[in-house]
C-alpha cells in the first residue's frame, strides 16, 4: 500500500513536505505523532493521528508515539488562546500508561514483526538537560526571527489574546523540535505527523535537524476536523467523546457516531475506519439512494467502535438502542450498568418513589398513578393495564392487582415504566 496515495484518497493530507513519499518508497520507514498527557484517556480528537500511525503500520512501516510528559508540562501554544495548566510528574505517568493501553487496541507493540510500534516519553531525555546546556547546545541553532515567524507565535503575540505568550511556551516549538532531532539520533526517525496546526512546530524540528545534524527529515499533517454544521468535531453538550468507557460508555460512543449528518458519515468512514476505497464507494453510493436507512452512519458507528470497545460492547450498544424503538428483551435491561441506563433514557420523565414504599411491596396502580404520576389517575392505569398497555422494566403488566418490590429495581435503584410502544418514564428509587 502506498501510504500518501491511501491517505489522499481518505482526505486526510493537509500539507506535505517534498520529498516525503519519495523517502517512503524507498523502503521502511519511522514516523512519530506526539500526544500531550492532559488526561488519562484519548478523545476522538486523537484518533486522527491515531489512524494515521495505523495506517502507516498497515504500509509496512514503523509508527512511533512520543507521549510528551516534558511537552505536556510546558504547554503548546498552538490554537490556543490561553497558557494551559500544568500537570505535575505522577499525573503524567499515569496518563501515559493508561493513554498506551489505549492505544495498543490500535497499533502492534508486541508482535514479532520489524515494523512494530514504539512508545516513547519526551521526559526521559528532556529531564537530564539543564536550562544552560539546553540553550547553548540547541538554543543557539535556532533564532529568534525564525521562530517569531510560526503563526501560533504571531498570533498570540499580535494582541488577538489579552493573555500574550510566555516565555514558557515560546520554548515550546523548540522543545519539540528537539524531540524529533533526538529521535533522529536514536530511532532513525526522518518523519513527524500530526494536526495541520502543528506545521510550525514539526518545521522547527525538520530545520534543527539539518542544523545541527546535517540531516534530512520530512513533516505531513492532516487537516483539523469539521463538522459539516460548523460545529466543533468530538464535542457534545456533555463535553467530550472519551475512548475510555467510564468517561464516555460504549452506548454514548456509538451513539455519537450514529447520530452523524449524511456530510459528515461519508467524511468520516474514509478518515477514522480502515475500510477499502471501493468498498466505501460501493457504501456511499448504496447510501444516497435510501439515505433514510443511515446505511453510512450504522457501518461507521460498527467499525469504529469495535475498535475501541470491542464486538461485545457494540452489540450491547445496539441491543441498548433498540430498547428505545419497543424492541430489546427484560435481559439487556438488566445488564445495562447506571450510566448507560441514563443515557439511553436521558430526557424521559423522572419520578422519585421513596425506598420505603416498596420494602412490603406496591400495587402497580398505586405506584404508577400516586407514588409516581406516570398516569394522571388510578382508572387510565387501570384501563391501560388492561389493555396489555403497560410494561414494568420491559415485562408486560398483566394485572392490576400485581406488585412491585425492592427485587425488581434496575441497579437497586431504577424502574423503567413503558406506555404503549414508545413511551418510556423512569422511576428513581430512593
């Protein structure tokens, strides 16, 4: 596989430096993505790059990942309109650690192959410089005009920010631009990628290389990700879409990916799924004629999250959905932890019952009618009931007479009340 050519098609290429797919056909090669530590878990955010490495694994060559735990503690200036906070040591090493299992659902550390994956962590050489050796051995390679011309200094500096930049981060570049001379050294790395908004960052790091190494080394970013609305791509109301399942569970993952416009889908299935040109030809094509049928948003909301969750949580995703439509059995429901069982029924109505009330038991009438107004009288529940209307955790009510206790709760909390097919309110037990 020619990795330009897959990654042009895919539009995953915003600039590229010349020379760079002639540097790759010449046989394996290194390149590394870097990812800053700010948390102990990737958002989609970073799949982007993510995919990026896999792919360049899947062309026979070798991906690096540097988790910046110096970078991480400076701050990156680029698009950003405020100096970050820091994060102290242990933080960071526990945000590496958890950030490479993540991505070993991704890339192959392990195998018995020449190209495998390497993680590295910028700290482990950045921390033996001191200030003096570090701006006399590499500090005097660079100027100052050269790096007053990157745009994320300009812009900070040109008064568009009241915050302006400081000397910490205008290092940054710098520093990062060591990284990529250090890997040069060490892991014969000549390529670094990443979002269209580091350029000027990996340019830095291709000049000192020729500086001081007398080197030649290449940079290729991908373009930043849009929404097709103009909204900013991975973030929600609630915030971001977390590849950790107790940031962000699998139901809420797939959801996101599911509930993507038409645009948006046949975008996203070329960048962020490993799916084939003409199949993804074949998919868009099958999809404009039943656009209804969201044959592109159910194949992407697949693909990507059995990649990051795995096939079981995405046929739980699926069975979970279908409990919204009238469809999915008592079993599902059961297995369901708290945060999913929320978000599947986020904006149902809620009621509170006090525990109290079904420690001896409720008759279903006086629960859904009194203890909680499911119904606005005793004679419609009675009525519904009767007419098979009403189930209880998805278990149809056969009697008006039956009763409620503590042993039917949902996590020993929740009752899950369904009027007719698609009416759902939710008591909360306390």
């Amino acid at each position: 596989m020619n990795f330009v050519e897959e990654l042009k098609w895919r539009g995953m290429i915003h600039d590229i430096m010349p020379g760079t797919e002639e540097l790759l056909k010449q046989g394996m090669a290194s390149a590394y993505v870097g990812i800053d530590p700010t948390a102990d878990s990737l958002h989609i955010g970073h799949l982007v790059s993510v995919m990026m490495l896999k792919h360049f694994q899947v062309a026979g060559h070798r991906p690096i990942v540097l988790v910046g735990g110096a970078t991480g503690m400076i701050g990156d200036p680029s698009m950003k309109s405020a100096e970050r906070n820091l994060l102290d040591e242990p933080t960071l090493r526990h945000n590496q650690e958890s950030i490479k299992k993540q991505l070993s659902q991704f890339l192959d550390f392990y195998g018995e192959v020449d190209n495998k994956a390497l993680m590295v962590n910028n700290y482990d050489w950045m921390k033996e410089f001191s200030f003096l050796s570090f701006i006399r051995d590499i500090g005097k390679h660079i100027t100052v005009n050269y790096m007053m011309s990157k745009d994320s200094v300009k812009k900070r500096i040109s008064g568009e920010s009241s915050q302006g930049l400081s000397f910490t981060e205008f290092t940054y570049q710098l520093v990062q631009g060591y990284d990529f001379l250090h890997l040069f050294q060490s892991h014969n790395c000549q390529l670094q990628m990443g979002g269209s908004d580091q350029w000027g960052n990996i340019t830095t790091g291709t000049e000192l290389i020729r500086r001081v190494a007398g080197g030649e080394a290449f940079a290729l970013t991908c373009p930043l990700i849009t929404k097709a609305d103009g909204g900013k791509f991975g973030k929600t109301e609630t915030g971001n879409i977390w590849l950790d399942p107790d940031r962000t569970s699998p139901y809420q993952f797939f959801q996101f990916w599911l509930n993507t416009s038409d645009a948006d889908a046949e975008k996203y299935i070329k960048i962020f799924t490993l799916i084939a040109k003409d199949e993804v030809a074949a998919l868009v094509a099958e999809h404009a004629t039943a656009p209804h049928a969201r044959l592109l948003q159910k194949r992407l909301a697949e693909e990507v999250t059995v990649m990051v969750h795995g096939r079981e949580a995405y046929d739980f995703a699926v069975e979970a959905s279908q409990i919204l439509f009238g469809k999915g059995a008592t079993d599902t429901l059961r297995k369901m932890d708290e945060k999913t069982l929320l978000s599947v029924f986020e904006g149902v109505p809620v009621f509170e019952v006090p525990r109290t009330a079904l420690d001896a038991g409720a008759n279903v009438v006086d629960l859904v009618s009194e203890l909680a107004a499911v119904f606005p009288s005793k004679g419609e529940a009675r009525r519904t009931i009767a007419g098979g209307g009403v189930s209880i955790n998805k278990e149809k009510v056969s009697s008006h007479e039956e009763v409620v206790n503590s042993a039917s709760l949902l996590n020993n909390k929740y009752l899950l009340v369904q009027k007719g097919k698609k009416s759902y309110s939710l008591i909360i037990v306390q």
